[in-house]
C-alpha cells in the first residue's frame, strides 16, 4: 500500500508499506531544490521514516532542474544527523535527466551521495527506473 505523506509545489512524499518488511519513504521533487518547502519534505519524510521504523529512502530527482548549494549545510547539519539516528540504512537514488541544468544537478547530487554513504555507512543505489529502484528497496533486507 502506497500513502501521499506530503505535497506541495515542489514535490511529493510517498509512503510504500512492504508487509514484513521495512516500508520506504520516497520523495519526488519537480524543479529547483531550495528553500522552506524543500525541508519541509525533508523533514516530513524524516518524521515518517521514524514514525514507521522505516530503514529506506526513495529520492525520485529525475524531475531537478538545479540544488541551491546553500541547502548543504542544513542537509549536512540538520536532516542526516536525524535520519541516521533514526536508523537510515539504504538508499535508492534516481538522478535529474533534464537537458537544462540536469547535468550539474546531477553532479552534485552524486557528489552529495557517495561523500554521505563513505562517510555513514549508508547503501546506496544509482537508479534509471522507477520501478527497478523499488523492487530493489523492497528486497534489500530480505534474509537470504
């Protein structure tokens, strides 16, 4: 079962249930990240992976069209000291596809990605479909 946590004129928050298993938060954002709103869904997916004990975050970024380097250091400072004491530990990541400003958003997002799974022991998967990164997510923690 999939619940909309959250939208707004930046994006969307989902919640996937995965019966017997940890659920998923998942954002989709449309446009530039920056700003009140773009923590807003940050935050709402942090209350929610905890609310849930959800260990597995969704970021659906194919639809960024720039990331306000002035985000970083409230994303570094405040939202993943939260999200790993609140026990994040995979990450499934699809990275912007638009031609105008897709690459550089694309770049940093990578960037901010591999410093934070080096740095926190997080897991975490590059993704061009959808659907692939679900399924990934659902099964991460099955017991083999």
């Amino acid at each position: 079962m999939t619940t909309v946590v959250l939208e707004n004129q930046l994006g969307v928050l989902r919640y996937h249930e995965v019966p017997g298993r940890s659920g998923i938060v998942h954002h989709q954002i449309r446009g530039a990240i920056s700003g009140p709103m773009f923590q807003q869904l940050l935050l709402e997916g942090l209350e929610t992976l905890k609310a849930k004990q959800a260990t597995k975050w969704l970021s659906d970024d194919r639809f960024v069209t720039a990331i306000d380097p002035n985000e970083a250091p409230w994303s570094d400072t405040v939202w993943w000291p939260r999200m790993l004491e609140a026990g994040w530990k995979y990450w499934a990541i699809l990275g912007p596809h638009q031609p105008a400003g897709g690459g550089k958003a694309a770049f940093q997002l990578s960037s901010f990605a591999m410093r934070a799974a080096l740095a926190n022991g997080l897991t975490v998967r590059f993704f061009t479909d959808l659907d692939a990164a679900l399924a990934w997510l659902r099964e991460v923690d099955a017991t083999p």
